[in-house]
C-alpha cells in the first residue's frame, strides 16, 4: 500500500481535529511516505519556528530506526552516548521525544510516518495516534 | 496581514485545483510565511523525491530576494557569476527557475511566498498564480 | 506589529546602557524579527569571537521553541537527550542559557527575540530585559 | 588601528543617512572586523530576507581576497572556474558584486570590511563608499 496525498491529508486533518477538541498547543503535523519524503505538512498559526524541523526528525527518525519515537527515546535514556553518536551522523535526525509514529497497512508494512511537534511530547504522540486511527479502516483494507 | 493556516491551504487547493483542470504534471506546492518558515505542503502522488526541496528553494529565494523567481531568473543570465557565487552562501537558498510567486496582501505588503515544482518553469508559474488568485479577495480585503 | 530597524536600537541601546551601567562585561546583542532574520546587531568592544553566534543562537532558539532561554534550560534539564537530539537538527540552532528573550507587543503576539551573550547568563537575561523595558510603552501602545 | 563599534556604527549611519538622501532601496549593511567578524548590523525595514547573509558575504568577501567586491567581480569574470571552485571550499563566501569594500586606516592596514544588498551592485557599493567616507578623518588620524 502506497501513503497517497489524499491519505496523509486525512490524516493530518485527523490529527488537528483531535488537537482542537482537547484544546492542544498549536501543531506542527508532516506525513513521509516509506522512503521518508515529505507528503504532506501544516503548521497551525502561532506554532513555533522549530516545530517544522522537530516534526520532521520525529518522522524520520521513526522511519530511521523502524520503532515509533517514544521506543526510540526509551533506549536512547539507557544507551545515550550511542544515540548521541548516531544523531551526528550526516544524513541522520532524531528527535528523541514521543510524537514520530509509524503508519502501517492492514499487512504490517511500513508506508510511512507521522510526526508531530508543539505541545509535550506525550500530547504530539495522541494527537499523532489520533491521526492514523482516523484512517484505521482505510490501512486495514488493503 | 498574516499568512494563517487556512489561507495557506486555500492557495495550495487553488494551485492543485487549477493543475487537475489542465493535465499539469504531478506537483509539489509549499506556502512560506514572511519569514520563510512553511505553513503548509502538499505533494502529489508520483512526483518525484527533490520535487519538495526544488520548491522549498523557490518560495525561500523569492522571498529572500524580494522578486519572483521569474524575475531572479532573469537577472541570473545577465549576471551568472554573481548568482552562482549567492547560492554558494550558508542559509542561501535559491531555484532559478519560474514557480516561485510572492504573496502580497492588498497593502502590498509580502505575507508570504508560494513555491511550485513538478512541471515546466512556466507551467509551475502558471499554476503558482492560480492559487494565489483563488485568494485574490482574502487578500484584497485586507 | 512590526518590529521595526527604530524599534530593535532602541531595544539594544536600552541594553547597552544597562549594561554600561552595572560594569558587565563587554556583550553582544542581537535583535531579530518574528521570523528570526536579523534586524540589528552590536558588539562591544573587547568580546570574544563566539559571542555573536551564541547571541543570536538564544534569540532564534527562544523563537524556534516559543519561550525563553531560561524556560529552555531548565527543560533541557529534565530531559537531557531529546535537547541533546533537537541541537544536531539541520537548521535548529539552540544555546542553553538565560539570556534569549521573546520580545511580545501589547496584544501578547511575539514580533521577535533579543539574544545576547558576552557575561553570565544571568546578566545576559537582565540585560536582555532591560533592553525589552526600553521600548515598554512602545510595544504596549500597539 | 582598530574597528571599534563606536567607528563600526558611524559607518553603517553614514551609509543609511546616504541611502535615505539617495531614494535607495531597502538595505542590509555589516561591518565586520579584521578577522571578519561582526560588529554592528542594521537591516532596513522591507529588505528581503537574504540581504543580511549577501551583505555578510560581500564583506567576508573582500577581506578573504584583500580585494573590494568589485574588484573580485572583475576577476572572476576572466577566470569564472577557479572562482567557482573557490566558493565551494568550506568556510569561504563570496558574493561577486560590488558592495563589499575594504576599510583601512591612515597606514593603509585594513581594519575591516563593509557589506551591502539590496539596491544593486553599482549603488549599493556607492552606499558602502559612502559609509567610509563618513569617518575619512578619523581613519586618517590614526
């Protein structure tokens, strides 16, 4: 299954309607597909300059290491000098924080990821949750 | 006037509205605040990986220049060397090559920048305008 | 409202007699916009070479992540490795320390940031805000 | 003789009160010291966003070279491959246009630079001689 346009639109537009309801800090949301490429992006007025830049490296860095950012940020507490050394890797980005998740077909494979930036990192990652469930059927299906 | 979330995704369902209509290749459209920071993005299914960054570098050099990428494309077959050398400074982004518009509000203050890539020069310009028109009166009005 | 070129030598001046005042070492300061772009900067005499870049890392950092600098630190603090992961960004620039302050007009919207660097960061924070109370009755009569 | 930031901000008001006279363009003006460093910046209001990294440019420019911009832009015309590969090289910037000029003391040792975007070439250079010429006395004192 390829993470279309209209998917990652659905997705993003899931996640922000999560976020007003549970009145949530102004977002930064992108969506990559598999190889890590941008499909999708909005940033809610008055979200901060980084939260582009940290939304991105919570969804590479999950599309990186093939675990969701709150697995990733786990390991890093108990090995953090090896995950310092990755995150100067040229190429590289992480942002050790929840919020990156993983968005995979009703097979299991890994079509892409969300990441999310703007309130604390286990706030990003319900409302990143919050986004794929809003197209659980549409993942299943396939 | 500031460029808000809603106007950004106005313009690019402009732009991809007007690209559907007319056969346009498969795009990547990204609004930019004055500051050069992106509020939204969109790339359509099948255009190709450095469609997102080819973009990018034409709303940031229109911004950073003060003219539309036409215009800097322009200059830079008069003056090469110059613009090659520009390029080459950190934090310098720029795509010569049409696509990449200014967003004026009806002061004409810039608010912003819209970069378009995926298609002809000319064909991206085309389509840039037509999101910015679809806006036309949100901007006039202000 | 704009920060304006007036406005931020107003706001530097304000800071350089502060700190002419109270004998603190020789500093850097830099204002700039809401986007983070540059509006005015100074060096004192006699300060050190990196006290430009660590000046204007606080002030884009207190915009990248929408506090200041203190608030920054103290996060950072308490969770070491993601600010440790946020720094190695490409185009996320961080200095931990007090003395990046938002600069906010009367409305609470933020038009830009004071990043300084030269003594402590406690004194660079007095600094910063003395230089913000210059232009008090300015930013709230917007 | 050295570059005070006192002498550095006679400069860059000489060359704005010149450009206000002169109906110039918005303009972005460093100085930078001996070692091509920052000592005073000012960034008018509407200068496009890459005025302050060209106007860094040219100024770094010159004194990498010993040579005005103008100058550099002349060679670099005869010689477009070796200038080419010369920007490329980590930690050099140029911006082969007029507007980056030397500023030497009485001795005719260079104290510093001046750089200037945003009007073109031929008048921002105008603009930096202008700035120098502010201070021609106590340059000569010394």
């Amino acid at each position: 299954m390829t993470l279309t346009l209209a998917l990652a639109e659905k997705i993003i537009d899931g996640t922000l309607s999560y976020a007003r309801t549970n009145n949530v800090n102004p977002l930064a949301v992108v969506v990559l597909d598999a190889g890590a490429h941008p499909v999708a992006f909005k940033r809610q007025d008055k979200a901060s300059l980084y939260r582009f830049d940290i939304a991105l490296a919570k969804a590479k860095g999950a599309l990186g290491m093939g675990f969701n950012t709150r697995g990733i940020a786990e390991k890093a507490k108990n090995n953090p000098t090896f995950f310092a050394s990755v995150t100067t890797i040229s190429g590289v980005e992480l942002a050790l924080s929840p919020g990156g998740n993983l968005i995979k077909d009703g097979l299991g494979n890994i079509i892409g990821a969300i990441g999310i930036s703007g309130d604390s990192g286990e706030v990003d990652e319900l409302c990143a949750q919050a986004g794929i469930d809003a197209v659980a059927t549409e993942l299943e299906d396939n």
